[in-house]
C-alpha cells in the first residue's frame, strides 16, 4: 500500500493509521476536518473514484465519515475516516473534486441532515423536500404515526 | 359499381329521385360495415400474427380463435366514460377522430375491391383521390397534437406531421411514375395494363421507395414513431381514450389494406393470373402483401425522426425521382 | 309515512317498462362482457413485481390470449392498473394521479405483499402499507413477488367479477358507471 | 432575438413510463427534439433498506437483500451473505462457494439476457423484447428447480447454502447452456446486433469517455463497454472465480452498441464459466451451521463484488449485537444513472431511451 503511505508520510500530524481486517483496505483517521478538501486533492493523486461514502451516527458525540476511495487499475482501498461533531454537523463538500460525491453527500444530507458547505446543490435525493426527519439518525423512531402516514399531502 | 348496380335495381320499380336516394343509403351502410369491420378482422390478424412471431398464441379465449377479441375491445371502448385534461381545444380535439375515420371510410368508398366492377362509387382519377386521403393526415396529425394540449401530443404532432409530409412527396412521385407508364389514373386501368408483365419487373426500386413510404406515411411498423410507444407514450393520440381512440384503429389498418391493395394494383398486375379467377388471385396476393407490411412491425425496431427524415430527402426521393425520369424518358422515345 | 302510500296497491310492470328492463340488462351484459374480455392494463410496476408482471405479457404466459393486451400506452386508454412492487410515500400522490386520470370504468389489482399490506417492507418508514389505503382494490395477488400464472389467475378473477357485475362501483345505471 | 427560451420546452420524462425501467424521472428540457438539459430525480421506490437493517437480525435481512435489485436477487444474496461470512470469520464448504459461482453467472446471463430483451422493447421491437423473455424463463425455470422461487429465490443462507442442488440439474442446466448459446448467436444476432435499422439507432450514440467514468464512479458492463479493462471477477477474485477460466469482454467504442455487445459476450462468458464449474465441482457438504440469532462483535467489514451491473459493495458496522449498527449499500447503479446528466445533452428525445436503456440502470437498487 505505498500510496496510502505516501499519503499518510505527507500529512504526518493530521493522519493516523487505524487497523483493518479487510482484504487490501487501508483506514486513516483524520483528525481535523477543516483539511479534509486538502486531503482528499491528494488522495485523488492516487485514487480514481469516490467508491462510497458511510456516515455511521454514534450520539451522542459524532457523525462518523468513512470516504472509501478506490481506483480502476489497482485493487487498494483506501478509508479516510473523519470525526463530525453530533451537535454541528457540517463538513466541507469535496463534490467539485469527486463527481461522485455529488449524490453521496445528497444522500449523506437526505438521512443524516449533515451539512456539505460548497456543495452546490444540496437538496434531499431520496425522499420527497418536505418529508420530515432524518430517518438514519439513531434518535428516528418508525413509529406507527409515520407507518400510517399515506404521503399524499407530500407537495411534487 | 355497386352504386349503379343499386341505381338500376331500384329504378326499375321506384322514381329516380327515391332511387338515387335509397342507393346512396344501401352504399353508405356497405361502406361503413367495411369501414368498421376492417379494423375488427385486421386487428385480429395482426394480433394473431404478432403472437405467432413472437412465440406465444394472441387471443385465444374469446370467441373462436379469438376472433371476437376485437368486438369486445370495441364494445369496451364504447362504454368509457369521455375523460380529457380541462384545456383542450373541444372543436380540435373532437373533430380529429371523427375526420381521420372519414378519410378511411372515404377510401373504401372509391378504391375498387379486387375488380373493376366491385367498387362502391365509381370516380375517375381515383388514384390521385387516394393519395389526397392519405396525404391530409400531417395537418390532422398536427391538428390532434396542438389540440390535446399536451407536451407529448405535440411532440408526437411535430414529429407525424415533418414524417408524412417528407413521405408522401416520394409516395407521390411513385404513383406519377405508374401512371406514367401506364397512361392512366384509374387504378383498374393500371391493374389491366399489367395483364402481360407485371410492373414490378419494370419498377423494383419504385416498389421498395413506395413501400417504405406508404408505411412510413401511414405511421405504421417500424415506423411508428409520431406515437412511439417506448419514448411518447401514445404521442399525439396521448389524451384520446374511449371510442375517440377507436376511430383511430380504423385508420390504422383501413390505411394499411389501401397500401396493401395498391402495391397488388400498381406492381403485382392487379386481378391478373393464370387458372384462378380474377377477384381470387387479387385476394391471395393482397392477403400476403397485407401479411408481409405487418410483420415488417414485429422485426424492425423503430428508426430515429432525423433519421428518418434523412432517408427520405436523401435516398427515397431522389431514387424515386430519377426512376420517374427514367420511366419518362422510356416513354418519350 | 310517504313512502308507504300505494304500498297495498296492484302494481304491475308496463310493456314499456318492461322492454326498457330488458334491454337495460341485455345492454349491460353486452358492456359487461366486452369489459371483461379487454382489459388493457397500466402497467404500473414499480419493483420486482414489475419484473414478474413482463414475464406475464410475453411469451410463456402469454396476457393476450385473455385480451390483456399491454398497450403500454397513456392512462387514458387503459381499463386495469395492475399495481406491483412497493409503493412509497413519494410514489403514493403520482400512484393516485394516474388513477384519476383513467377513464372509467377502471379496475385495480394490487400485486404483491406490498401492495396487500406492506408485506416485507411493512415496518419501513417509507412505503405504503397497502394501496387499500388510498384507491379502491379489485383483485389482490398474493406473493413476493407472485409468479405470472397468479397475474393470469388475477384476471380471469377479475373478468369473472365484470360479468357477473359485482363490481360494487359500476352496478348502478344502464352503463354501469354512474357512480365512477 | 430576445426571447431565447421561446423554442424550449420542459418535459417529465417519468416516473411512469414504459421505457425508464421502473420509476425513474427525468427532467428534460428541450428545444425542438434535441435535449438541452436534464434533471434526474430519483427515490420513487426508496424503502428505506438501509435503516430496515439495523433493525433486523443477520438472517431476516437476507430476503430484502434479495429485492435490493430484483434483477440480479442472487448477487446480492451472495454479497450479504459474504459481508456476514467476513464479519462472523466463517469459511464456507468449496461445494457451497462453487454452487454460489455458478448461481451467481446464472443470475447474471437472466439479468443481461433481460437487458437485450429490454433494449429491443426500448427501440420499439417487441420481438427481441419477448424472445428476451423466453430464453430467460428457460434459467427461471431452473432457478426455481434449484431454490423454490423465480425472481428472489432466497438461496443462499449464511454459511452456505439452504440446499443442495437437486439430481440431474447440471445436465439440465448444460442443455439449456446450447440453447441459449445458439439463440443469442443466431437468432439475435439476425434481429439485433447484425441489423442494420438496430445499428443505426446505437452506434455511435451515448458516447461515455474516460472522464466521465472517473467522474462518475461508474463501474461495469458500462465502463467495459469504453475500454476500462475492470472487472473485480478477475482482479479482485471471490469465490470461486479464480479457479476458472474466462476472459474480461471489453470494447473500445463506449458507445450503446458497445454497451450492448459487452453484454452479449458476457453472455457467452458466463456459459463458459458455468461448463467449467459444472466440470468441476466438488463434493461435499453445502452449510456451516449458523444459529439463527447471533452477535457480531464490533468491527468494520467491507466487501465488493461484481453484480450485472457493476461493483456493488457492503460497508457493515457492528457493535456486538444481534443487528447490524449500519449497514451501507453501494448500488452500482446510483453513480452510473448520475451520468446521464452529461450523456443525454445533445441527444434526440428518441436516444434518450435508448442510451437509458444501454446503462440498465435498476430502480430498486439506485433507491434502496
């Protein structure tokens, strides 16, 4: 994994290695989010594609980002994991560098209300612009009154 | 002519006045039971034939072979309640259907039915009067599209109406060609022009221009793309439902046995063969003709409206046209 | 007390009356058997179902045999949703509008557990636990998803309801569509 | 020349329409029938699947992994049952992970036997659109034989398999192969990929270069099509794809015609694969025991696989408990439909359905 090492030799202060138990993945752990868009430029030096991103909700304290970055050529996988206060979420968007972060970050904003600053069009995907809640944050209840509720005073 | 026929039945025992007018009736129901059982029969058949093609059987339960499915779909269509959008242009909207079954009717009224004498209503020139029927659908096409009020109506009306139009110059040119060579408009006269050799060997080319054309003109097979299905969802009959939509059936393949029955007339010699009598060998060529422009559906798909559009100025016009010049450059010399 | 006055009276059908009883119940066999035999669907197929709605028109099961015949055209010209795979709270408003915009009489099969009662996806937040809850349902196919010959079950189902004329929506009216 | 817009119109394309495969919209403004801009919107099917995880034990959440994409049920069984397999630290009988492979090929030739069949119904030709169907019911037919069910055949458990495949299924399967191999050459080589009306709509339309790939993320039949030679069967090998044979189809064109002949000859691969596994498939038991309800204990796991529509993967998160702390799906076709912002420019309304139709996108999947 020499180019996780060469990004990980780069940033010394800001990143550091978390082990994984997957075949080829490298996780790094980010500190400060304020430099993920830096990270993520050089990380593009070494990787095609946005492969997925997971926001896993663990309240009280933080959202945490995993960024999964793969590439066409070569079979490495590389997890950049960055911490997100619970409180405020909000994250610089690395849209304009990943296209196909575009819809991940919608998505990430559509069920966790997570706030990508510099996306362009941050709008819900999935469910409908006034659907209320953030269904896959662990304080979303399905209670019956959202089971029973036909949606059909939903506006298009 | 039937019409005489009748005339002369009756003038034998009433006064020419009644005649004339209880001819005209007899001739009118002759005609609209075509007209309406065409559409019954055919739509059967392409059905039946669709399924053969495709490995599956068509219709089957209702009456036998299936044969009464489209009596149930009319009778259906009939019992809809009438439902559009608010903003249609009542006049258009309702005038649309209503003419393109007339024009179908107006055809069965004049094409000659396999002999010269089995037509409803003698007119002469009655080739140019079958082209007009078939020439006038753009504008209704155009018509129906702007009158729905619909974006995919409209885009549907754009795309018929830049079509037929491209189409029927060449379809034109077609019919000028045969009666070039044959020295007539009527369609009986052309047919018995071919008693000795068939206007196929003389006009292949014309017979491939004018059968792509008439089937692109009548928005039929791979050509149906002013109502394709897949990308305009019914295009400019989009807004019609009920018996409204009917009517369109009829043009449909009232249309398709017209085309089918000229290309018999105007390249296979019409009645003319050996053994059989004429209105038989007329039947036994229209019926595979009929059978061959509706399998051309099932096994192309649709070409592109540019494309399209492309064949028809580049290729079939001007082929239609250097045919034309070379038909009269024969018959000058 | 109005309603009882003449109650003891002699009464008989007219000749009049009589032909037009008739005729009304000849004419709406005639409708009733035409519905029943051309049922053209709105192929509204949203998830697997859908996947095992095609099946039903092509070639081993074959819908046109009963006159199912998938025009694939506009709401307008079509006589049966045949609603498959789940409906969400985004889909359920668009579900109603292509409902509303069919001609009656119009019939509706509910394909599917989904479609029944919400089926696998019952206790999600985003899926309608049945289409009962917004539209009037024919026929329901059960399955997840149901095989094609169930579809064709569903039909003969349903066309038998149409000519027997327990459709409880259009009994009513010399064409039976007063109420639609 | 002050009104610009006069000529534009603004058209939904969807969520109910014949040709957008299920629910899909798309926002179209046009001038004339040339496309000038597209919005596609998604979520008409979303159900939620990825909160419906956390809420269900390891094994309940196998048959909504099977409705994931309805199209390839079993790929996606394959996949979740791996990620569990990976996380629990089991290995699975080499019986069983054949069995998967060759499952997993089958599911794959219905689901591109299903997208020849579509693209001929997008193009307006309904007889490649039910033969399509027909060759396909034939491997129905034996997905039923094998797991009791058509489209979502729930097969695989966690730690194998449910069953053994039943007596005399390879024979059975092996003449079914030759059918389906002489039709795809023959017969719809004649009415597709051979015809000239066919070529004329797809060549050369639909283009998808190199940028737009790394872009987009797509992954696939799709990139394949474009000369990316990716393909995680053979660079990144699971089951038992290591042990056989077979070749990445890529084509250089990158257009709907390459698209579909990728495809086609994936076809023709996946009869190959299957005769060499067939050949040599061990004996053998086909499960581990796994009780019912069990915990994972805290870990991260992740594993991608190859579905018919690209590199799907699996990110679980567990924390001890009987039900995964988050599940995260990655569809394929998510990142391929979010190119159609770029493809469809340009193009006539008519290849709108057609390119659409060449990405073979599947709603279920896109909306989770």
């Amino acid at each position: 994994m020499e180019s996780s090492d060469t990004i990980k030799g780069r940033f010394p202060t800001l990143l550091s290695d978390v082990v994984s138990t997957n075949r080829n993945e490298t996780i790094i752990l980010l500190s400060d989010k304020t430099k993920l868009k830096t990270i993520v430029s050089e990380i593009k030096n070494h990787f095609d594609i946005l492969f997925m991103l997971m926001v896993v909700d663990r309240p009280p304290k933080v959202f945490e980002m995993n960024y999964i970055f793969t590439s066409y050529s070569k079979n490495d996988i590389l997890t950049l994991r960055v911490d997100i206060e619970h409180d405020d979420p909000s994250v610089d968007s690395i849209s304009n560098l990943l296209g196909s972060a575009d819809w991940e970050e919608r998505e990430a904003y559509d069920m966790f209300g997570i706030d990508f600053k510099g996306h362009k069009d941050l709008r819900r995907v999935l469910l409908p612009e006034d659907w209320p809640g953030r269904p896959l944050r662990k304080d979303f209840e399905v209670t019956d009154e959202v089971r029973n509720w036909t949606g059909l005073d939903l506006k298009f | 002519m039937i019409y005489d026929f009748f005339y002369d039945f009756l003038a034998a025992h009433f006064s020419p006045l009644l005649s004339t007018i209880g001819s005209w009736l007899i001739v009118f129901i002759i005609g609209g039971l075509i007209t309406l059982n065409v559409p019954i029969f055919l739509g059967w058949v392409d059905r039946k034939l669709s399924g053969r093609i495709q490995a599956r059987y068509g219709p089957v339960y209702t009456g036998p072979f299936g044969l009464l499915q489209n009596v149930a779909d009319v009778i259906k269509l009939m019992g809809k309640r009438f439902l559009t959008n608010q903003v249609i242009d009542p006049l258009i909207y309702n005038i649309v259907p209503i003419a393109i079954a007339l024009l179908g009717f107006f055809m069965v009224f004049i094409i000659p039915w396999g002999n010269a004498n089995l037509v409803l209503l003698y007119v002469p020139f009655n080739l140019l009067f079958i082209y007009i029927a078939l020439a006038v659908s753009p504008l209704l096409v155009l018509l129906a599209g702007w009158g729905e009020n619909n974006k995919y109506a409209m885009l549907g009306g754009f795309r018929g109406a830049a079509q037929i139009t491209t189409y029927e110059l060449s379809l034109l040119i077609v019919f000028i060609s045969v009666a070039l060579l044959s020295g007539s408009y009527d369609i009986t006269t052309i047919a018995a022009a071919q008693s000795s050799v068939w206007y196929v060997l003389y006009l292949p080319i014309t017979l491939v221009v004018f059968g792509i054309s008439s089937l692109a003109v009548i928005e039929r097979g791979p050509f149906d793309i002013p109502e394709a299905t897949q990308e305009l969802q019914a295009g400019w009959k989009i807004e019609y439902s009920g018996i409204r939509y009917g009517l369109f059936f009829i043009a449909e393949y009232v249309r398709l046995l017209v085309i089918s029955m000229l290309i018999v007339y105007l390249f296979f010699g019409g009645g003319n063969g050996l053994f059989l009598p004429n209105y038989l060998w007329f039947w036994i060529k229209t019926s595979i003709v009929t059978i061959f422009m509706m399998s051309l559906r099932w096994v192309f798909n649709r070409p592109r409206i540019d494309q399209l559009i492309n064949i028809g100025f580049n290729w079939l016009l001007p082929l239609a046209v250097v045919n034309l010049l070379i038909v009269g450059a024969v018959m000058f010399f | 007390m109005t309603e009882e006055i003449g109650a003891n009276d002699f009464s008989y059908p007219g000749l009049g009356e009589m032909i037009f009883m008739k005729s009304e119940n000849f004419i709406q066999s005639v409708m009733n058997w035409g519905r029943s035999r051309s049922l053209w669907p709105l192929t509204f197929g949203t998830k697997c179902c859908a996947m095992e709605m095609i099946p039903f028109g092509a070639t081993k099961i074959d819908a046109d045999r009963t006159g199912t015949l998938f025009v694939g055209d506009s709401p307008r010209q079509a006589d049966l949703v045949l609603c498959s795979g789940t409906i969400s709270k985004k889909m359920a408003r668009r579900l109603l509008n292509a409902y509303e915009q069919m001609a009656s009489p119009k019939y509706v099969i509910a394909v599917g557990a989904c479609n029944i009662s919400g089926g696998l996806f019952h206790d999600s937040y985003n899926s309608i636990e049945g289409i009962d809850r917004i539209m009037p349902v024919d026929v329901y196919i059960p399955g997840c998803p149901p095989r094609p010959e169930m579809f064709m079950d569903a039909v003969l189902v349903l066309q038998k309801l149409i000519k027997e004329n327990k459709i409880k929506r259009y009994q009513d009216g010399i064409f039976g569509h007063n109420k639609g | 020349m002050e009104n610009k817009n006069r000529n534009k119109i603004t058209i939904n394309i969807g969520p109910v329409h014949p040709s957008t495969h299920g629910v899909l919209k798309f926002v179209v403004e046009i001038d004339q029938d040339t496309i000038k801009k597209v919005e596609p919107e998604i979520g008409f099917v979303h159900r939620g699947v990825e909160k419906m995880a956390e809420m269900k034990y390891f094994n309940s959440f196998m048959p909504i992994a099977d409705k994931l994409d309805y199209i390839s049920a079993l790929n996606w069984e394959v996949l979740y049952a791996t990620t569990v397999e990976n996380a629990l630290g089991i290995t699975v009988p080499p019986r069983a992970i054949y069995i998967r492979t060759l499952m997993c090929e089958m599911q794959r030739m219905m689901s591109h036997l299903l997208f020849l069949a579509h693209m001929g119904e997008d193009l307006g030709n309904t007889t490649l659109f039910m033969w399509g169907f027909r060759e396909r019911e034939l491997l129905m037919d034996l997905t039923e034989e094998v797991s009791g069910g058509r489209l979502a055949p729930m097969y695989v458990s966690i730690g194998g398999l449910y069953y053994d495949l039943p007596e005399g299924f390879s024979e059975r399967l092996l003449s079914t192969l030759n059918i389906i191999e002489s039709k795809v050459k023959n017969e719809y080589k004649a009415l597709s990929y051979e015809n000239g009306l066919f070529k004329m709509r797809m060549v050369g339309v639909g283009v998808i270069s190199k940028e737009q790939i790394v872009k987009y993320g797509i992954t696939g039949p799709n990139i394949r099509a474009s000369g990316v030679k990716r393909d995680i069967r053979k660079d990144d090998p699971y089951l038992a794809y290591d042990k056989v044979d077979f070749d990445v189809m890529t084509e250089t064109a990158g257009d709907c015609y390459a698209r579909f002949m990728v495809r086609v000859n994936e076809i023709l691969e996946s009869i190959k694969i299957i005769r060499q596994i067939i050949k040599d498939i061990p004996s053998g038991e086909v499960k581990v025991k796994v009780p019912w309800i069990f915990k994972i204990p805290p870990k991260y796991t992740f594993v991608r696989q190859e579905t018919p529509r690209g590199e799907a993967a699996m990110y679980m998160v567990t924390n001890g408990d009987q039900k995964p702390y988050r599940l995260k799906i990655r569809a394929p076709s998510f990142y391929t439909i979010q190119a159609v912002k770029e493809l469809f420019v340009g193009s006539k309304v008519a290849d709108l359905v057609a390119i659409l139709g060449s990405l073979d996108p599947v709603p279920g999947e896109i909306d989770r």
